[in-house]
C-alpha cells in the first residue's frame, strides 16, 4: 500500500459514494492524502491498524447506534483502542438505552454498509437523522483519519478541516463526549 496525495485519477472501479467524498473534499478546499487497499477490505481493527500506520494517523471505531425504538440514530466516533461501554455513552447523552442499529438503517441513513461506517456517510444524511456523537480524544489529535464511504480505500486530513470546513458544510454540530471506558 502507497499513499496517495488527493483525489484518484483514475476512477474505474470505484463507487460513486467513494467518488462523492473526494468530490466534497476537493469543493471544500480539504487537502488529504488517500492509501487504497483493493484486496483486503478493512472490516477489522487489526486491518485498521496497519492501513492507519501507512497514513500515520490514530484508529478510530466508528459505531453506528440507535436508541431502543429505533427512532434516533448516532455515529460515535472515538479512539480505537478505547473500550466501549454503552452504558456510559447512554448516561452522558441522557438516553435510557443504546444498541446497535441495524445494517438496513446504515444503508439507509448513512448510504454505507458494515465496515465503512465513517464520518463522511453524513453526506448522505440530508434530512439529518443521525446524530454525529465524537469523543473527545478524537478531536485533540492533528489529524482524522476514515473511510471514504467505502472501506477499500481509507483518507488522512487535518482535524481541524473536520470541525472548520467538512461539518459545518454538512449543516452538522456534533456531540462531544468524554468517554473513559468505565459502566
């Protein structure tokens, strides 16, 4: 695996959700570096972990959450190798239970499926039914690395491109949290 400086110039092959971020990159002005991995789909932290040390940044779990009648949805961005406790995500958001959502509302709400759940799936959200959640630990690192809504292919830009340019052109504010990893 090689990095890669912007948008491919080649795009055969690729989903037209994977070529909808770099578009919306490009548009913003957001410049980051691209590391594709057509062969083994990143769908584990371990896997994560190696594609994260080619782009140098820290691996982030990207859950996909909603409340128990499946009327409020959440992405949850933090640290990888923090644990995650649902139970303190549900106390400090006020949220009397939180599970997993369903694959379908993924692919629905987000436009992606298991494995390339990530921030830029919010482009997909347009009538904003999920709730952009992220630990605070996320936010002190120089830069954020995801999946471009499709897990063959992983980015790298400055987390201050996230809160500066990308969320506020998604007409999103997100929750910040700070979660430790304890019930």
């Amino acid at each position: 695996m090689q990095l890669f400086h912007g948008s491919p110039t080649d795009t055969q092959g690729r989903e037209e959700r994977e070529l909808a971020v770099y578009r919306f990159l490009d548009r913003l002005g957001v410049d980051f570096v691209r590391t594709d991995h057509p062969e083994q789909r990143a769908t584990t932290m371990e896997v994560c972990e190696e594609i994260d040390a080619i782009l140098s940044v820290r691996i982030c779990k990207n859950l996909f959450l909603c409340n128990r009648q499946k009327t409020r949805f959440y992405l949850l961005i933090m640290p990888g190798d923090k644990p995650f406790k649902t139970k303190e995500l549900s106390k400090q958001m006020g949220i009397s239970r939180l599970s997993f959502a369903d694959e379908r509302y993924m692919k629905e709400l987000l436009g992606v499926y298991p494995g390339s759940v990530s921030v830029m799936g919010l482009l997909n959200d347009r009538d904003h039914q999920v709730t952009l959640v992220i630990d605070e630990d996320v936010l002190c690192d120089e830069d954020f690395g995801c999946h471009p809504c499709e897990n063959t292919s992983s980015i790298r830009f400055k987390t201050k491109d996230l809160i500066e340019k990308i969320l506020p052109a998604l007409s999103v504010t997100p929750t910040v949290v700070r979660l430790v990893g304890e019930e």
